[in-house]
C-alpha cells in the first residue's frame, strides 16, 4: 500500500540518513586506521537494508538504481572477501555519496544530476 509521506516521515528518514552517515563514517576511519571493522560493518547491514528500502520506496526522488546495485554488489563482494581496498572504495564513493545526494534531495536543495 503506497501512503503519502508526511513531513513526520520525512523528518525520520533524514534522522536515519544522518545515523547511517555517522555508522559509515566510523567504519570509513577505521578502516583507514587499520582498525578491525568487519564485526562493525556486518552489524550495520541491516540498518542500511532498511534505509535502501526508505530510499526506494518511501522517498519520492528519482536516484541511479543500477548505480545502487553496483554499490550493493560492491559492497557485498568487498564483505566475502574482506577486501579493505573495495570495501574502502565503495563505503566512501558509492554508499556515502548516495546517503549525502538522498540527503540534499530531502532537504530540497537542487542538485545537477
């Protein structure tokens, strides 16, 4: 059932971008820092298949899909084989970019796409 996002909604998805970025970004220096972040970044999955869902579903901005699956996949590919590299790569070019484009979209800023 497809419902009207209320500002309410809004203003709960823009928390949850903002405690995404935050998690990623710890994540982000500790890999940079050679800290273990595996364990970390393995327990945020769910809160990031949720704000994908969000993203998707409940926020009425048009984004890259395919570009969102490749950072998934990415993602995923980096996990299985502990590639800090890719796992680097992707978390600060792929997934951060799209929380902050998300972001500004929300906040209604315009953005050259």
């Amino acid at each position: 059932p497809t419902r009207r996002s209320s500002d309410l909604n809004m203003h709960e998805l823009l928390e949850k971008l903002c405690c995404n970025k935050e998690k990623v970004e710890t994540i982000i220096q500790k890999i940079e820092s050679g800290e273990i972040y595996i364990d970390e970044l393995k327990q945020y999955l769910p809160m990031m298949n949720e704000i994908v869902t969000c993203i998707l579903y409940e926020a009425k901005i048009s984004i890259n899909e395919e570009f969102l699956v490749q950072v998934l996949h990415d993602l995923i590919d980096g996990i299985e084989r502990q590639d800090d590299v890719i796992l680097l790569d992707t978390l600060q070019y792929g997934w951060l970019e799209i929380l902050n484009y998300v972001n500004d979209k929300l906040q209604g800023e315009n953005i050259d796409e």
